[in-house]
C-alpha cells in the first residue's frame, strides 16, 4: 500500500511541476509578445495616422451614403 500511495504522490508532484512549468512559459511568451507588439506599431502607427486621416473621412462618408441608398430602398421611398 505505501509504494502506491508513494506512486500517486510522485505522479500528482511531476503533474502539477508540467502545469505550473507550462503556464509559467505561457507568462512570459505573452508579456515577450506584448513588448515586441508594443515596440513595432509606434512608427507605422504614426505614419499611416497622417496619411489615412483623409481618407478615413471620405471612408466614413461613403459608408453613409451606401446606408442610406439601402434603407431608401428597403422602404420604397
């Protein structure tokens, strides 16, 4: 009885080692792949922020119009 209770013990201490190991990576490959994003959107961010603050209004405005024309034409009006 002992060598199986010394059995359970070692299984359940090599079990909760893997999970307590593989949640410990998954921490930090998360925060890695947090600090890698945060560094790489800055510079596109601020580019592409100049040049589609136009654009996004014109966007904005067709995505008005192609509503309206739908709902003109759904009522019959």
């Amino acid at each position: 009885m002992p060598e199986l209770i010394s059995g359970g013990i070692t299984l359940m201490v090599m079990g909760m080692s893997t999970v307590f190991l593989f949640l410990a990576l998954l921490v930090v490959m998360t925060r890695l792949l947090s600090w890698l994003l945060s560094k790489l959107p800055e510079a596109k961010a601020a580019a592409d922020n100049s040049q589609n603050s136009a654009s996004s209004e014109q966007q904005n405005m067709l995505e008005v119009a192609v509503v309206a024309a739908a709902v003109t034409k759904a009522h019959g009006r």
